[in-house]
C-alpha cells in the first residue's frame, strides 16, 4: 500500500507536541490513509477466514492485520510517537 508523503499530513510536524483532538483537524490526505490501511486489515482478516487456506497459512495472514491496524492509527495520530 502507497502512503502518503509526511509532508502533506498537518499532524506530523506537531505530533510530538499536540494530537488533533478530532478528525476534522486532519488532513483529508491522512484521512484517507488511514482508511486504506484499515480496509487493508478488513480484507485480511477476511482473507485469513478462507477454508482453503492451512491453519498456518491462516495464522500467517492474521499477523498482518494488526501492523494495518496500527498503521491506520498512526495516520490519525492515535499511537505515541
């Protein structure tokens, strides 16, 4: 999944000092981010639920959406720097 540069998200150069206390304050491109990483989770843990799928094949996939997860947040500024 492509992020989007740092740069085009207000909330990064501030994070260490102030968290926007609601989405409203967030870049519409962090937003959006944030989103894409979230409907990435979703369909992996979709994903991990086919039959066909081993036990470890399953497994493997349901590590990864957890790092999605956080990476939604990490876009929304949810997560300690």
């Amino acid at each position: 999944m492509q992020r989007t540069p740092l740069h085009a998200c207000a909330h990064t150069s501030a994070r260490a000092t102030r968290t926007p206390s609601s989405p409203q304050e967030l870049d519409p491109g962090c937003i959006a981010s944030a989103r894409r990483w979230q409907a990435e989770a979703d369909l992996l843990r979709e994903m991990a639920g086919n039959p066909r799928l081993t036990a470890r094949q399953s497994a493997a996939l349901l590590r990864q959406p957890d790092a999605a997860a956080r990476q939604a947040d990490w876009w929304l500024g949810a997560t300690n720097p």
